[in-house]
C-alpha cells in the first residue's frame, strides 16, 4: 500500500511539472493579430512611397538616355540638328538602316512616351534662323511628368540642352528647382 500511494505522489508531482498544452488563448491570439496589423499599416504605405521614388530614380535616368540620344542624333544629322520627337529617336533595326525618321537611337519603351509611370515629350523645339525647308532644330526641352501624382510619382521633371535637370515639385511641367 505504502508502494502504490508513493507511486500516486510521484504521478501528481510529474504532472505538476509537465508545461500545459492548452495552446493559446484568444487574447493571446488577438494581440499578435493586432501587432500584426498595426505593422502592415506603417509598412504599406512605406512600399508605396518606395515605388514613387524608383519611378522617379528611373524618369532621371531616362531623361538622360534621352540627352545622349539628342547629342547623337545631332551628330548624326547636322542638318536636322536635334529631333523633336521620340519617335524620331527610335525606330526598329529590323525596318532597314537608321533615318532621321528612326536614327534607332532609344528603346521602344521609351519612344513610346510611357515608361515607370511617367510620361515623357519632347517640347519647345526652335528651328534655325532662316531654315525654311528643312527642320533644322538648335534646341529642345524635354519633360517627365507622372502619369498619376503621388502614386507614380510626385515630382515632374524638365531636361534642356544643356542637360541640367530640373524638378517641379507638384509634378507638372514648371521646372524650377535644380536637381544635383
């Protein structure tokens, strides 16, 4: 009997040091959810913000390409001097040479006015004093505008020969502030 009544006791103090596998509670499980909400709120809207500032890092960069593609397509062409249009910067190897139609100098992506939310053109192109027949253009702008302000983007931005690029903070074409 002293046996069976030592071997309850040990039984009573094993089960006494055994953790509980009762899981969690719903308290428990509501606090973590919340957390866990609480993180998504502050991070979406940071992912968000972050996608703006690629596409404005990317219209930069395409304004760029664009200046290059003007200098080249300048030398090029001198009798055209600058193009004033994408379309006149692109153009496809597989429909035949280089023109000044299609110097074949850009990405399709970008002659097409679209790329990374932003709109790109060509504007304010001046011809040559006494060029009459030919286009004979001395210079150009170009702007990035995007496509939806502050979703694709929150800046606009212009590009002139000179290849100093300019902002304009509420995203349109009023490029006033000067980008380092």
């Amino acid at each position: 009997m002293k046996a069976v009544k030592a071997l309850m006791e040990r039984l009573t103090e094993a089960r006494r040091r055994r953790p509980c596998d009762a899981g969690f509670t719903l308290m428990e499980l509501l606090i973590v959810i919340s957390i866990m909400l609480i993180l998504m709120l502050i991070a979406i809207p940071n992912m968000l913000n972050l996608k703006a500032t690629a596409n404005e890092t990317s219209a930069k960069q395409s304004l760029r390409a664009i200046q290059i593609a003007e200098n080249q397509y300048a030398t090029n062409y001198p009798a055209n001097g600058y193009a004033c249009s994408l379309a006149a910067l692109g153009g496809s190897a597989s429909s035949g040479p280089p023109t000044p139609q299609g110097a074949q100098l850009l990405q399709s992506d970008l002659t097409s006015g679209l790329k990374a939310g932003y709109s790109f053109n060509i504007v304010n192109c001046q011809k040559a004093p006494g060029s009459s027949q030919q286009d004979n253009f001395v210079s150009y702008e170009v702007t990035a505008v995007p496509q939806a302000v502050g979703k694709t983007g929150h800046n606009g931005f212009c590009l002139d020969m000179s290849g100093e690029i300019k902002a304009d903070p509420s995203g349109g074409t009023n490029c006033t502030v000067a980008i380092q």
